[in-house]
C-alpha cells in the first residue's frame, strides 16, 4: 500500500524572534516492509539543513536559521510503500517460545539500555502490575505479550493530551489515561521488568476508517526483541501486533528521545504565541 504522509507544524511567536538549530525527525525508517519512495522538506524562513544518524540510527536533519522570524513553518512530505502483514507470523527462536527465557550474553550487551526501565519504580507498582499478567510458568511468550498489549487499554483510558513530555508508568496507573506516547511508555517498562528488551517508537497511523477531518496522525508505540523473530511491533493503544498501518520515523531507548521537533529561540518566554501540527495520512 503506497500512503503520502504530510506534516505540517508552525510556530508563532509576537515579534521576531532568533531562531536557534532546530533537531527534525521526521524522515521515515525503511525497513523491509516499508520503502522510502520520496521525501521533501521545507522551512520558512529558509534554513541550511545537516543530515545526520543519531545513535539509534534515526536520520536526523538540523536546521539553522541566518536571519530572525516571527512564523516558523517545517513542512515535510513523505511517499512511503507499506507493505506489512496484518496478520503477522513471526519467526521466534525455540529457545524463547516459552516465558521465562534468557537472551544470551552477545545479547544482552548489544540490546543494554532497551532492557533497563526507564522510571523508578521503588514500590513495585509497575513490576508487580506486570507480573500480574504471567499466569504460569512457563508460559507461551506471544500470548504474554499479547495478553499485556491488550491489557491496558481495559485499565487505561486513551486520551489526547497537549501538554509535552511523557508521563511515568506510575502516573499513567494511578490517573487511570494517557495518551498514545504515555500508554507505550507504561508497555515498555512493563515488558522491561518481566525481562524483555523494548524502545519507543514514534511515526504515522493511518486509519482507512477515519474521516476527511482526521486523515492520519503522529503515533507512538513499542518494538519488542524476540530471538529469532527480531524487533516485534506492538501498539497497546489500539491493542494491535505487527507493523500495518505504522509509518515508523524513529526508535529509541524513551520517548523524550525522537520528538519529531525540538528547538528554541532567542526571547522572553511572553515572545511565544502559538504552535500548531496538521498530519495527513492518505493512500497513493
């Protein structure tokens, strides 16, 4: 399926303001069921762009800007050929069908940080929330997993939230919402403490059901490495395995890591008026 992702974000501000780099991450990650046909993108006021990976492998474009601006505007188009399965079937090694099993040493150093928590969890909430999920031992590892992606949706109720940044796992149970980046937040530490390597995902959705008004959206979701099977696409937020429908821009270790946009200017904080974000995802 060929999708057209269009990405659009302004800034506005009361007077000119300068403009200091700006990190963009909004190129997608080619993989083998995803090819990059295309990409192209512009900013008011020109910028110089410097294309880099980061070390997570993201490409990253860093814009600077020569002269002041009262309007920012990033636009960024991308033609992507989707060609993931919806009814996956992945390959996992027999050494990991069955929970508990141990990833070996080359392993666990190449995976490092993804195997680590995030957020302190001093009283257990998240761990023992967790391990609530593991009905026997050994278990089936796929119906785990599967059983805790649609697993929080039933106690975690979805929502759009505005402010930035990513809550805790812990404020995440105890509010009882959050949004899509808060819900694979609480999915990846989850998964972390019952032993599994997981980093952050961020990208596009593309719903065929939604209408003309909401044509796509900016996503976030969780990758999980299986032996064998290597990194596993899990969207808790809609309760979903397997990469359809994704249009992956970046991954790593937490979300607060591949915002799509990040930057700041030379002004008083009073000098910021406004930020907004239009994202289409639309077939062809």
């Amino acid at each position: 399926m060929k999708l057209t992702v269009r990405h659009l974000t302004t800034y506005r501000y009361a007077r000119a303001v300068q403009l200091q780099a700006h990190s963009l991450m909004l190129f997608p990650r080619a993989s083998h069921d995803l090819r990059v046909v295309e990409t192209t993108l512009h900013c008011t006021p020109e910028a110089q762009l410097a294309w880099s990976q980061d070390v997570f492998g993201n490409v990253v474009a860093t814009a600077t800007f020569a002269r002041p601006a009262a309007e920012l505007v990033i636009e960024s188009c991308s033609s992507v050929e989707q060609c993931a399965p919806a009814w996956p079937v992945f390959p996992i090694a027999v050494r990991a069908h069955s929970y508990p099993f141990r990833y070996t040493d080359a392993e666990e150093i190449d995976l490092g940080g993804f195997l680590r928590p995030e957020h302190p969890d001093s009283d257990g909430t998240v761990a023992d929330w967790a391990r609530a999920f593991v009905f026997s031992t050994p278990a089936d590892t796929l119906s785990l997993l599967k059983d805790l992606n649609t697993g929080i949706l039933p106690v975690v109720a979805y929502r759009t939230r505005d402010e930035q940044g990513t809550q805790t796992p812990t404020e995440t149970l105890a509010l009882a919402s959050g949004s899509c980046r808060d819900i694979a937040a609480l999915f990846i530490d989850a998964v972390r403490h019952l032993g599994f390597a997981a980093r952050a995902v961020s990208g596009y959705m593309y719903d065929p059901e939604a209408s003309p008004d909401d044509a796509g959206s900016t996503h976030a979701w969780a990758e999980l490495y299986l032996p064998g099977a290597g990194w596993v696409t899990f969207d808790p937020t809609h309760q979903r395995v397997g990469a359809a429908q994704l249009v992956p821009v970046a991954v790593a270790r937490c979300n607060g890591q591949i915002m799509p946009v990040s930057g700041n200017y030379v002004g008083a904080a009073h000098d910021f008026e406004a930020m907004n974000v239009s994202v289409t995802v639309t077939p062809g």
